[in-house]
C-alpha cells in the first residue's frame, strides 16, 4: 500500500513583513518532490504534523486528514494547510 501524498499550501499571511523566502499566500508544494522549495523553518515545524497525518494520527481541534500550522518567523507568519490524500 503507497503511502498518503501531502499537499501543503500557504493559505494566509498574519505578520507585516513579507516572506524572505519570496513564499505568496496561495502557493502549494507535495511534500514528496517539491519540499526542497518549502523554506526550511516552515518544514521543520511541519514535519511532526505530516508524519501524525500519514501514518494514520489526527490532529486535534483539526479536520480529517487535514492540519494547519504557522511558520516560526514572527515577521512573516506565513500560516499553512497540510492535506493528506490518499493515493
């Protein structure tokens, strides 16, 4: 059985400077092939929540299948949304 595919999208911005790594609200990238575009600080955070999705977990007070998350850049706050879809 293949593993869920995770699909990450910036889907806010809530701090007043924007993002160094030149991300834009509405940007997605597959964690699978495209995380070497994904800032760093932002995936660092990610990852706990993309390994609880894939393997079965949920994240409290969060949809199925689904969890949102801020990056760690207080400047920025770039707010993101993770889906898992299964394949």
């Amino acid at each position: 059985m293949a593993r869920p595919a995770i699909k990450i999208t910036i889907i806010d911005r809530l701090g007043k400077h924007p993002c160094h790594r030149g991300h834009k609200v509405g940007d997605t990238f597959d964690f699978d092939s495209e995380r070497g575009k994904l800032c760093p600080m932002a995936c660092h955070v990610a990852f706990p929540y993309i390994d609880i999705l894939r393997y079965g977990g949920k994240i409290p007070h969060q949809e199925d299948g689904c969890a949102t998350f801020c990056c760690p850049d207080v400047d920025t706050i770039n707010v993101f949304k993770i889906e898992k879809i299964d394949r």
